[in-house]
C-alpha cells in the first residue's frame, strides 16, 4: 500500500512537472506521454524467465536533449514476484515525423518476493527505446523497449528484456 502511495505522489509530481515546461515553451504539443504495456525479461544470471504489466510516464523537460520516464513493473515467475520502480534519463532522436529512437539511462528499485522472502535491491538500467506514431499528431502509438538491467545486491543478476506497448500522450 505504501508504495502504491509513493508512485501516485511521483506520477502527480511528474505531471505537474510536465505541465509546468509545457507553458514555458509553448511549442510544446504534450505534456506527457503515458507508455502502457507488457514486459518479458530473462536473467543472464539464472536463465530464469519473467512476465509482466509496465506501466510509465514520460516528461521532456528539455526538448530535444532531455526525456525523464518514470515507470513500474511487476514481474511474475514461478514462486516470485518483482517489482521495479525506474527513473530514466533519456536523450531523444528524430528518425522521421512518426519515428522516434531515445537511449536512456538510470537506478531502478527492485522489490521481491521469492519463496516467502522479501528483499529490496537497487539496479542500473539501460534502455534503447523506439516509438512509432501512426499520425504526425503523436496521440497514440506504440513503443518497443529493450532493455539491460544490472543489479547491486548479492549475486549481482544481470537480464535483458523487452517491453512493448501503446503510448498515449497528454495534451
């Protein structure tokens, strides 16, 4: 519950973040961008295979240099839960009007749940992140993300992985 609390007072504080650069650069079209979608990643570590929701939201604070995605995903497998909270600093490229490429780096805090065992751990992520638009409006599309995730913790697991799924974004 009180994370639950803890990424609706961050996703709040984003948004007004993202209201407050959209007034002071008028140009602007959005002032965020939610991305809602599916995750898969396996560790390199332990070959072990995860599946599930992501959910993100994403500012640019600075056009054309600077993106931030802040995002959750739970991640399920056999006799485990995981759930990762992110910050990402992205930098965004052009491709054409409808395609847009950003790499983007940050600290994740991982909470899990294995066997009846609770631990939190933080890592360091990595993503490439490719969004497609169908209009030049930039409304609704969709994004693939993949990604390198390196933890801190004991046994130091590494997974790659990849999410997908459709962005909306706020006027």
């Amino acid at each position: 519950m009180f994370r639950r609390a803890i990424f609706l007072c961050a996703v709040l504080a984003v948004l007004c973040v993202g209201k407050a650069s959209a007034q002071a650069v008028e140009e602007e079209k959005e002032r965020a961008v939610v991305e809602v979608g599916a995750a898969a990643f396996r560790s390199i570590t332990d070959s072990a295979n995860s599946f599930g929701p992501d959910l993100a939201v994403e500012i640019t604070p600075i056009k054309n240099w600077l993106e931030l995605e802040f995002g959750t995903t739970a991640l399920f497998r056999r006799h485990s839960t995981e759930w990762g909270t992110d910050l990402l600093f992205k930098k965004p490229w052009d491709i054409s009007p409808k395609v847009e490429f950003m790499f983007g780096v940050g600290p994740e805090w991982d909470h899990t749940n294995q066997f009846g065992m609770k631990s939190n751990s933080v890592s360091a992520e990595a993503v490439g992140d490719f969004m497609f638009w169908p209009s030049r409006k930039h409304r609704f599309g969709w994004y693939l993300e993949p990604t390198y995730e390196y933890n801190f913790a004991h046994g130091h697991e590494q997974s790659i992985g990849i999410t997908g799924g459709l962005l909306i974004s706020i006027p």
